[in-house]
C-alpha cells in the first residue's frame, strides 16, 4: 500500500464528505433519516443487503414524500432469511446493483443524522458494502432508538428491546414488519415517542446533544 | 419504485371520505406527499388565532378535540379531517386542536387540497359540505343534521308529500323514425294501446304525436294519413332525467300545457330516451297515497284484498326512503296504515265469529309495533285486554276473545305479519287476559323481577291501543306506575337488562360484530344499536311517571323537555336513533329481510362513518343510565 499516494473518490462521496462540513445545525432544521436494512443474514462478513428502507424527519413530523426504498440484486442469496423478509432471488421487484443502491443512499442521507434501531448492525452491513466500493464509512451523527429507549428511561440496563416488543408496548399497530421501509417507518414513530417523553424527562427543548 | 409506507397510507386513507372518491392513481399521489405527526396527549396542533398551517390534518390513530375555548366542539378520530376550513378560508384558526389522547396525524398540503377540489367533484363535494357544516358534532345544536341525512328539511304535510316521490315513468316508449307514415304510427299506437308515439333519431327524442294532435290534426282534414309524422309531431319535446319528482313533472305540464313527458339519461333533448311519463301516469300516484289506501283499507271485505293494500303501502315506504322523507313522518304513517288494516281486520274477525263481544276489550300492539318504530313488515305482537267478568261468566268470556284473537292473528298472517315465533300474541292464552288478570300479571313481573319478567316488560310495556276501549289501557298503564312505585328497585333491574348490549364500538374503535352463528362477521344493529336506546328511552320515561308516550323518539323528546340540562344527550339520541331507523329499513327493502343483520363490508365508508356517529350517544345514554340507575354495583 503507498501511504503517500493520496486516494481519490468519485464526485458522489465527495458530495456526500462535503455535506457533513463545518455543520451544525439546530435541531429544527436538522434532518434526520430514520433507516433500516433487510440482509440476507447476520453476519456482517458474509452476509449482504437486500434492500434498504428510509424515512425522514424534519421538524418532529415524518416526510413521506423525502423517502427511499431501493432493492438490491445480489448473488448471495440466504433462502432461510427469504421467510423474514419475503424478498425473493428472482422476484417482480425491480433491482437494482449495490453500487447504485448505495450511491442514492449516500445522495439521500447528506447531512442527515441516521436513526435506526440496533444501528451498529445496519451501519456495519453498509459499511461493508461501502469497503467493496474501495470507499471509507459513513460519517453521519448515528442514533440507536434502542439506546434513546433507554436514555427516556432513568435506568440503565443491558436488555436488547427489539422493534416488536417497543412497538408493542407503545402502541403502535404493526404494518408491513420485515421490509426495510415498514421497519423504518415504525422506528421514525418510536422515534418520535422516544424524542417527547426524552422532552418530557428533560423538562426542556431538545438539543440534537440529547440524542 | 416501490413505496411501501405511501401504499399504507393509501389504505388508510381510501377507506375515508372524500379520499374514497378519488383514483388510486390520486391517492398514491396524496400518501407519497403526507407527513406524519405524532402527537402527544393534551398537545396543540394549532391554537386559535395562530396563523394557517400550509395543511390540513387526518386523524390516524387517537383522537383529536377541537375546542373552542375550554368547551369541546368536536372530536375527531380515526379517518376524521380537520383544519380544513382555516384552510379554504385561508384565515387564522378559530378554534384550539388538540389532542385528546395520544394521536398520529397525517397533514397534507393545501396544494393537495386544491388538487382534490379541481379534480374529483365528489370529493369536493364532501369537502364542501364539511365546510358548510363547520363541524360533525351531533352533539352541537346549530350543525345538527347537516352531514347526518336531511332527517328535517322536510316539513311532514300529509297534502303534498306525493310531490316529492320521483314519478313512475313508463320504462318502454313506444317511438318511429321521422319518416314513418302517419297511418303506420297511428296502427302501432293501437296495437300498444297508448295515447302517444314518440320520433326518435339516434334513440334521442325529436318530436311526439298524442291522440290530440291526431284529433287536431288529421281528423279536421289538416293533414292526411298519408303523410309522415315529421309533418305533424309536436317538437321539440320537453325532457327530464329520471329522478323527475311528481311536482316537477306536474308544473312542467302546466306551464308547457302538455301532457306528455320525455325522460333521457341526462335529462336533456341530446340523450337517449328512456322512458315517458304521461298526465294519467301521475293521475295514478296520487292515488297510491296513504290517505287513499285507509279508504281502500275500510272499504276491503277480506284479508287478500288487504294484503294487497299492504303490498301498496311497501312500494309508498321504498319511495319515501329513496326521497329522504323524515323517517319519523315515514314510521307514522306506515303504523296508521297497519293500524287501519288491524282495525279491519278486527272487524271482520267479529263479523266472522257471527256475535259480539260480551264485554268491552282493547287490543293491543305491543313491542315495535307498540312503539310505531315498526316499518318492515316482521311478525306481529300483540294482546288482548277484556273488561272485568264475574266468575260464572269468566270461562266463556276468554274463550270467546281467544276465539276472535285466532282469527285475527290469522288474517294479520294472511296480510303479511308473520305469526310470532315467541308465541307473544292475543290467541295465546298467556297474552289474552281479563284487566284485572293483567294488573296482577303485571305487579307480579315488578316486584318479583327476573331476566324473563324484564324481558316481558320490555315487550309489553310498549302497548299501543290499537282498537277498543281507552280506559282498559289506562288502568293497566296506572297500575304499572303504582306497582313501580312501590318496588323502585325494579327500575335499577330494569336499566342493567337496558346495559346487556354495550355501545357496539371496540377499544379500537372497530365495530362489534358478532362473533358465531349464522350471522358471524355481520353488524347486529337491531341489539347492538336500535335496543339499547329503545330500553333506556323507556326506563327514563317509567322513571320519571310519563304515561302515553310510547315511541323512542316521541319519549326522547319528552325526557328533554323534563330534564333539559341532559337535552342535548336527548336530542343527540333522537339523531342517531332516526339514522339508525333508517338504516334498518333501507337494508330491509334491499335485502328483502328484517334489515337486522348488516354486512358491514357492503356499506360504503360513507355510511360506516354515519352508523359509528351513532355510537357515541349510545354510549353516553348508557354512561347516565349508569349513574342514575347506580348500576356499577349490580353489573
């Protein structure tokens, strides 16, 4: 490797690095796009994405218009994940490759701060497919709404809530559980939960800090 | 691309108006551009006098209260619309949103507003009544009725209520080509046996020839035989489309001094023609009116001819609920025509029997039909009250009214009215009893309550003197109020059997349908809806000694005159229980049954709305009924 030689990125990244400049942005301008990922497994080193799923929010309320859903067309293929996330090999859903997929992911989440629940693992999986694109990872400010969950919380635990047992005890009807776009929709809602009762326990306006 | 959360936003939304009206293409367009608020209970979404929103708002989940002040004027749940007005007005808000409980709400941008009203006259309609309405609140005097069915816009008056039924046109006009001969025509018109013949082109209506045009013309010489009926038709013609009413039909003739009418599609020259309706064929509905038919009724000499005369009565109902008329105007007149048939009927059972009754009797409807809330025809409850007889006389007394009971319940069968499966008629020897018989049936069922006495009392407390003597009736009627009185706790066993059917609305604002048997998955509205109200109607008025008034609405009204600091709860029941009414009766016409069972999945969203608006009076006369009657201990 020539320490020396310095890497360049394609017009893409560049625009993606660039948004993240000499930001700071109030919370009420401050976007955030809420995202999941469907994968073909749980291992990062194997395993690829199938599709990703994103909502915004702006201002405390969901943009549904400023939204991505994207399929991916891999070779890898996982049939035993098939009956979690229903997403076929062949499929009537149109594909496209993971370079192209990643390129409007990157494109939609500029200057965003990206939420998601468990995000490690969502981060990790577009990292990875990040690395095969010769790129470095992703720069955005990150929240776990499983971490918010608990920060609403005066304790502090070790338990793993998982999306159906947050949904359940919030009262938020199940639609569409295990595409990328459905389980980022019901996490911009635990979101937004999450943000008024941290609100609450705060006793004053947020600060993006908070989070 | 696939739009998985926009997808689930239109199937929210596609089930509310005015959004049911609209493309699917429309939709899609609308959910991609939503945004989704969650708001936290007692938060604001917009207060009074803050400037407009660039959106209106849809209520998803929760429940939102628009308050002006601290009062609430309106709530609104799940598929409900509000903030609109501000909106259209483009003004500030006048009233406080806010939430009522912890809600998701989707807003949409006025651009989509704009789009809905440009594009879909049906949605803009529904936004434009909504609008006009202000609010739904059945609860708020001055918006009551607006986007309910016009219960009220209908002055009842027994003259001119044939006008507004649509005029029965005849379906296949008789027509020729503006080329055929006079002599051709005037050989078809004999052979159909009509008075006109109507030129059509292209199936639309050019001109008309009627027996006087071939008096004025062709008998005087004018014109001959020969000759084609272009050369003496009348044109152009005076069209309508079909949902003409008698009045219109009847003023067009006047003033175009005609007598002859051409229905097409739409109304107008430049449509198919599809009917004609002539001056006989309007001359014909007047006589198919109430007041005709009890002349009819009087007149009949046997339970056919008055079966048909019931039949008659079926089509005026059809019409009068297709026309809107106010249910309450429909309920009495189809009771005073079942009356008039009864009384008939009664008369010629006696006529039969070859004697007359040993003592005065009344006979009594009882259940819906005591209540006039009967408009389908169903099977018959009644009983029969005979004055007081010695001992030795007391055999052959009953045995003669069981004897005219049976004939009367027959030829109530014959006309229509099923024969009670519960047995609950005069000829049964239980509901055939002397005064004092019924006094003492009565006290026993008061103070001595249980689930079948209740059920009883619910039945036959709602009595109807039908035919007979008034002071029978009035007699029974006391001695129920001094059983009453001295047994007060009755009225509690009374109000929680009125709690057996709670307000048919889930904790998720479904609707309950039943859940087994031959109705599973379909609406109950007769237990579920029109029973809860009838039984707290009923427990009020005995609670508060009122005699004579027997029908729900009728007893609604009284008890808002009593009690007027609970008018409005009175008031909100007699909507709902009129909508409800209706209901039934037009599931009934359409599905040829009672109209008790509905299958909620054949409703149009529209409709489900308006049933589930009945629903909150429901619950809330059962809410009072639960104080009042402190009923939390029994149930």
């Amino acid at each position: 490797m020539n320490w020396f030689k310095r890497k360049t990125y394609p017009d893409f990244y560049n625009a993606y690095a660039e948004s993240f400049k000499g930001k700071n942005n109030p919370l009420e301008t401050t976007r955030f796009v809420v995202f999941d990922t469907e994968t073909t497994g749980l291992n990062p080193n194997e395993d690829l994405i199938l599709s990703i799923g994103t909502v915004t929010i702006q201002n405390f309320s969901i943009n549904v218009s400023d939204s991505l859903e994207c399929y991916v067309q891999q070779e890898h293929f996982n049939a035993d994940t098939v009956k979690i996330h229903g997403i076929l090999k062949a499929g009537s859903i149109r594909k496209i490759e993971e370079t192209e997929a990643i390129k409007l992911f990157l494109k939609h989440i500029e200057g965003a701060v990206l939420v998601a629940h468990h995000i490690a693992f969502d981060v990790t999986m577009i990292n990875q497919a990040l690395k095969r694109m010769d790129l470095p990872k992703l720069k955005n400010k990150l929240v776990d709404t499983g971490l918010l969950y608990k920060k609403t919380k005066y304790v502090k635990d070790h338990t793993h809530y998982s999306l159906d047992q947050l949904c359940n005890t919030f009262n938020i009807t199940m639609h569409d559980r295990h595409t990328a776009s459905g389980d980022a929709y019901l996490t911009a809602v635990l979101f937004l939960k999450f943000a008024a009762l941290l609100k609450k326990k705060k006793n004053r306006d947020l600060r993006l800090s908070d989070f | 691309m696939k739009n998985t959360i926009a997808e689930r936003i239109l199937d929210f939304l596609k089930g509310f108006p005015p959004f049911d009206a609209l493309t699917h293409e429309q939709l899609f367009n609308i959910a991609t551009q939503v945004k989704v608020h969650y708001i936290e209970k007692d938060n604001y979404i917009f207060k009074q006098n803050e400037d407009l929103h660039d959106s209106f708002y849809v209520v998803k989940d929760g429940a939102i209260g628009i308050y002006r002040g601290n009062s609430l004027v309106d709530e609104c749940d799940e598929g409900d619309i509000f903030g609109l007005r501000a909106l259209i007005r483009k003004d500030q808000y006048l009233l406080d949103a806010k939430a009522i409980e912890e809600s998701i709400v989707y807003s949409m941008s006025s651009k989509v507003l704009e789009d809905i009203i440009i594009t879909n006259p049906k949605a803009n309609q529904f936004l434009i009544a909504s609008f006009a309405t202000n609010t739904r609140n059945p609860y708020s005097e001055e918006d009551k009725g607006t986007l309910f069915a016009n219960e009220s816009f209908l002055q009842p008056n027994t003259n001119s209520f044939t006008e507004v039924q649509s005029a029965n046109f005849s379906k296949n006009p008789i027509v020729c080509q503006a080329h055929t001969i006079i002599k051709e025509a005037c050989l078809v018109m004999s052979a159909r046996k009509v008075g006109s013949i109507i030129i059509t082109e292209n199936k639309q209506p050019i001109g008309i020839i009627t027996d006087k045009d071939l008096r004025n013309k062709i008998a005087t010489g004018l014109h001959t035989i020969s000759e084609e009926v272009e050369s003496i038709m009348s044109a152009p013609v005076i069209t309508f489309p079909p949902t003409i009413t008698v009045a219109e039909a009847q003023i067009a003739m006047l003033k175009n001094e005609i007598s002859h009418l051409c229905i097409t599609t739409d109304g107008t020259p430049n449509s198919e023609l599809i009917g004609i309706l002539s001056e006989h064929d309007i001359i014909v509905m007047h006589g198919n009116n109430p007041s005709v038919l009890i002349k009819e009724i009087k007149r009949a000499t046997s339970a056919e001819s008055l079966k048909f005369i019931r039949e008659k009565a079926q089509e005026l109902l059809k019409n009068y609920i297709e026309q809107h008329i106010p249910i309450s105007f429909i309920a009495n007149i189809i009771s005073a025509i079942n009356d008039a048939i009864t009384k008939r009927i009664i008369l010629l059972s006696i006529t039969e029997i070859q004697e007359e009754p040993p003592v005065t009797f009344a006979w009594l409807a009882i259940g819906s039909q005591g209540r006039k809330e009967q408009l389908l025809l169903t099977d018959q409850d009644n009983a029969l009250v005979f004055e007081d007889v010695s001992e030795d006389k007391k055999e052959a007394t009953t045995s003669y009214f069981l004897k005219l009971a049976k004939g009367i319940n027959n030829k109530l069968n014959t006309v229509g009215f099923e024969l009670c499966p519960a047995n609950m008629m005069a000829s049964n020897p239980k509901w055939c009893l002397s005064v004092t018989e019924w006094k003492a049936q009565f006290k026993n069922w008061i103070t001595h309550p249980d689930q079948d006495k209740i059920m009883l009392c619910n039945i036959f407390f709602d009595y109807d003197l039908v035919y007979g003597n008034h002071d029978l009736v009035n007699e029974m009627s006391t001695s129920i109020f001094e059983a009453i009185d001295s047994y007060e706790i009755f009225l509690n066993f009374m109000g929680r059997d009125a709690l057996k059917n709670p307000a048919p609305l889930s904790f998720f604002r479904n609707f309950l349908v039943e859940d087994s048997g031959e109705h599973k998955d379909q609406f109950d509205i007769k237990a579920r809806a029109i029973m809860p109200l009838v039984d707290a109607a009923r427990l009020l008025v005995l609670s508060h000694n009122t005699k004579d008034v027997n029908s729900t609405i009728e007893r609604f009204k009284k008890l808002a005159e009593i009690e007027p600091q609970t008018k409005d709860l009175y008031e909100s029941c007699i909507s709902a229980f009129r909508i409800l009414l209706r209901f039934r009766t037009q599931q009934g016409l359409k599905n040829n049954d009672s109209g008790r069972f509905i299958d909620l999945n054949s409703l149009s969203k529209a409709d489900r709305l308006k049933l589930k608006g009945c629903f909150k009076p429901i619950k809330d006369i059962q809410d009072l009924l639960k104080v009042r009657f402190k009923l939390s201990q029994l149930l």
